[in-house]
C-alpha cells in the first residue's frame, strides 16, 4: 500500500484558528441570532378578554335568596300569600348571605298569622329560593311587626295571645326573641311581656 501524499499547507489553512478568524465566526453567528429574533412571531399580549378567560374569576359571596321565589309551607286556602319583611346576612358563618322572610296568608281583612323561615339560594341557576328552617310556625298564631338581622342573629317582635280567650283584634303578648345558629341549630331566646288591656 502506497501512504498518501502529504496535503499542501495551503488547503489547511481553515484548520489553523486565528483571531481574525474566531472574530468574523462570532459576528456571524450574531447576525443569525438576531436575524432570528426579529423574524420570530410576536408574544401574545393577554389583553382584557384573553386574561378573564383564562384567570379564574375571584369568587365572592353568592347574591341573597330572593323571598318572592321561595315556595312556602304556607296553608293559605286558596288565597296567596305575602312577604311582608325581610331580611339578608350571614346566619351560619359561611361568608354567603341568607334571607329570613315574614310570610303571611293574604286576607280581606283582621290580621292574619305570620311564619318566619329562613331561605339559602336554590340549586342552580334561577332555581327558587329554598326554606331551610322555620323559625315561627303560622300556627303558633303570631304576628310580627319587627325583623333586623345583625351580626349572625336573628332580631324579631312578637305579638300573640295568652289564651284563646282573648280576642284575635287584641294581642296582648309581645316578644322580643332571637334566633342564633349554634350547633347546627336555630336556638331561640325570648323575653315576654304582658302588655294588655
């Protein structure tokens, strides 16, 4: 075998680095980069409707019950009914606000007894409000003529009757009473007073 012909210095001379050379490699590949960079596609700018759509929206307290939804245990006898007051807060502590509403049968005349429930916010969209508790039963035969709701408790007044002797014109009871939840329960407090002929 034959050894090769040695190669002529000249045709190497790209083997051999030079300052010169390592200088003209370097802005070379510069160029490329920032040729690159500038032919590259924009970022996507987030604008008002891009960042709503993909941030989750901050969840805040749910809107209250509306009382004119809700279906109420209410035997009225085939005449309607009507919420007579009400009012909104926060009842168990879960930062959502709760309705207690005074309901009472419509009636030609007299005053005709009132019940007290409490309505969370229906299943769904546009579903009903819901009574989840009653705090005065139409048949204790009680009219109410105040409702506040402060600070998780439930304020109202009372007017009612110590016998069935006394004429349904002339309650002669009056209760202040409140309700708290405490204990997965509406627990009542109440202060009587005769106040009577």
């Amino acid at each position: 075998m034959q050894p090769s012909a040695a190669p002529d210095p000249v045709d190497l001379a790209h083997t051999h680095a030079r300052p010169l050379h390592w200088l003209a490699t370097a802005t070379a590949t510069a160029a490329v980069v920032a040729l690159a960079g500038a032919l590259s596609p924009e970022p996507a700018e987030a604008g008002p409707a891009t960042a709503s759509a993909s941030a989750p929206a901050a969840a805040g307290p749910a809107a209250a019950p509306d009382p004119d939804t809700a279906d109420y245990p209410l035997r009225c006898g085939g005449a309607g009914h009507r919420v007579a007051r009400s009012a909104t807060g926060d009842l168990d502590g879960d930062k959502n606000p709760e309705t207690v509403a005074v309901v009472h049968c419509e009636a030609g005349s007299g005053t005709p007894p009132s019940g007290v429930y409490v309505l969370t916010p229906g299943r769904g969209d546009g579903a009903p409000a819901r009574v989840v508790a009653t705090l005065v039963d139409p048949r204790e035969r009680r009219s109410v003529t105040g409702l506040a709701l402060r600070d998780g408790t439930v304020r109202a007044t009372l007017l009612g009757y110590s016998s069935p002797d006394v004429p349904s014109c002339c309650p002669d009871e009056k209760e202040q009473v409140t309700w708290e939840w405490t204990g997965g329960a509406f627990v009542r407090t109440t202060g009587t007073a005769a106040f009577g002929a």
